[in-house]
C-alpha cells in the first residue's frame, strides 16, 4: 500500500479532493474452487476505527504499466487468478490499519 495526491490514468490524470490522498492497494485475487465466482471490488474499503468511517474503493485498475481501468464488477474462473490495483479516496493526515473486505477486516501495512 502506498499513497498519491494523483494517479495518471492513460491520457489524463486524477486528483484527490482537498485534505484527501489516494491510498494504493494491490490485490492479488485467486479462485481456489472448481466454480466460476464473482468478484465485487466495490466491497472493498478502508476503515477508520475512531470516526467510525469507510471509505469505499474509488478507482480500480489493472495491475499494468500503464493503468488501465477496470470493472468494480467482474467473474474469475476456477483455478483462476486477477491482480487489479484499488485506488481509495483517504484523509491525507491519517494512516489507514484496517481493510474491510465483504465485511471482514484486515490489518494493513501502510507506507506513505
């Protein structure tokens, strides 16, 4: 995880709201069954414990050079794997330590 005040986006860029930065989250998604699964990034958010806040996924793109948006829906085949990166909309003083994932929470490792 890392953080951004902007992100290039092919042809133009984004910029986060005043007092805000973006939060970078890579994922690495695989499908361990032998069914097809559905994959809902916008299930995903970063937690802040003490206001009580989620901040959902902003921007979602694929893992490449060049970034390249994707869905915040998608299918993954069995025995199927995806990387996207989640761009999450986050108070620029703060540290994020939660992600919230379909409503179960993880730890983080943050570096600005």
């Amino acid at each position: 995880m890392s953080s951004a005040s902007q992100q290039a986006t092919g042809n133009s860029r984004i910029v986060a709201k005043k007092g805000y930065t973006f939060v970078s989250v890579k994922t690495k998604v695989t499908n361990k069954t032998n069914e097809t699964i559905d994959i809902d990034f916008s299930e995903v958010s970063l937690l802040d414990l003490v206001n009580k806040v989620k901040y959902p996924v902003s921007f979602v793109y694929q893992a490449t050079v060049v970034s390249i948006p994707a869905k915040n829906k998608t299918t993954l085949g069995p025995q199927k794997s995806l990387k996207r990166i989640l761009l999450i909309s986050y108070p620029d003083k703060m540290k994020p330590e939660l992600l919230e994932i379909n409503g179960e929470r993880y730890e983080i490792q943050f570096s600005k």
